[in-house]
C-alpha cells in the first residue's frame, strides 16, 4: 500500500451499514482515510465539523459537483419555477411552495431547502430555457485545513468553474525539481513533451510493411 506509515483506512458498509457513517467513524477517531470521488460527493454540510483540522487530497478535478436531474420531466421542472420555486441573483433557488410538501418532489424540496439547488430560466419571446441542478456544498471544502487538487487542465474544468462560481479562490502550483527531488513551486515550469513517435509503427496492407511517422513539425 502506498505511504504505509499513514495507516490508511477506508469506509465499509459492513460494520455499520453504510460507508458514509463508516466515514464519520473514522474521522470521528482522527484516521488517515481514502475515499473515493462518489462517496466525498455523496456528504452533506452536517460533515464540517468532521473534516475540521484534515487536508484533503483529491486525485483528478471532481466532475459531479454539479449535476442535472435527467430523470425529471420537462413538465415537472416547468411545476417547479411557477408554484414551487424562485431563484436569487446567484440563481440559488429558494422554496415557496407548501412548506410541508410531502410528494413526488420531496428530495428536491429538501436540496432545496439545504441551499444545494439552483437553476436558470431565460426567456426568449414564447420561448423558455429553464433547468435545476444539484450542487456540492463548497463550505465543505472551506472546512479542511487544506486542499489539494492533483490534476492537468484545471482551469478548463467544471470543477474550476464551480470553485469560482461558489467564491472558493485557489492558486496554481507546479512540480519542480531541485536537488534530484520534486517539490511545489508557484513558478510556471515549462511543459516537457515526450515524443512518442518512435514507438509508432504503421502497417500498411497485408504484407505487413511497416513505416515511421513524419518527422515535421505537424507529424502526430
């Protein structure tokens, strides 16, 4: 296992039932835990106090921390802007429909009613645009002691996107190497490409003739 003096431990439905009270279990005893994107997704704000004092380390930018309800009908979404909902200036949506409502549209009453619900709604002439969303709760990335994204391309991700749309700032580090040894560094590295192209055979036909990519500039 990696980094064994660590003494990683991971969630297991086994003991108690499900991985997410097994989560709070571990962090409730200070472990060093490994989860993966799915279960992080899947807590709600009632986990702050838990990641209090963690650095957390994610591998890859989290792609579901926005994420649409494909199984609602277009009927249903169109129920909820005109009886049940409003949004604010930064289209977060707001419950005003029956504040006990018990139905079909409970679990987005009660994303709702969490702040974890936006939506947009443009109108062009007859024509209406509208959708909601579920979003991950940024105050539990606020709640760790430090966060960590290892990843390439970041600044063209949703993840970025929803970072900056929540208020979350972030800097940019790269990987240096100084002495034989990688570290972090604010300073832009320049990127080193490999080339690949001897590695690259092409067979042309049944007579198995093989031949090396172009050597110019545009070549792969």
């Amino acid at each position: 296992a990696a980094c064994p003096r660590l003494r990683f431990q991971h969630p297991s439905e086994e003991k108690l039932g499900s991985k997410s009270r097994s989560l709070k279990e571990l962090l409730s005893k200070r472990k060093n835990v490994v989860i993966t994107h799915a279960l992080l997704l899947e807590q709600k704000v009632d986990m702050k106090e838990y990641f209090k004092g963690y650095t957390i380390i994610i591998d890859e930018a989290l792609e579901g921390v926005i994420k649409k309800f494909d199984d609602l009908h277009p009927m249903d979404v169109n129920h909820l802007f005109y009886d049940c909902i409003e949004l604010d200036e930064n289209l977060t949506a707001h419950w005003i429909g029956c504040p006990n409502y018990n139905g079909k549209l409970s679990e987005i009453k009660d994303i709702c009613d969490s702040g974890r619900l936006k939506g947009f709604q443009i109108k062009n002439g007859e024509h209406i645009s509208q959708d909601i969303f579920r979003v991950f709760p940024s105050e539990l990335f606020e709640a760790f002691e430090e966060v960590f994204v290892l990843t390439y391309l970041f600044k063209g991700s949703v993840f970025s996107a929803y970072l900056r749309s929540e208020g979350v700032y972030f800097d940019r580090w790269y990987i240096a190497e100084e002495r034989g040894k990688h570290v972090l560094t604010s300073d832009p590295q320049p990127r080193k490409a490999t080339d690949y192209r001897p590695l690259i055979h092409f067979v042309h036909g049944c007579n198995g003739r093989f031949e090396l990519p172009g050597t110019d500039y545009y070549a792969l």
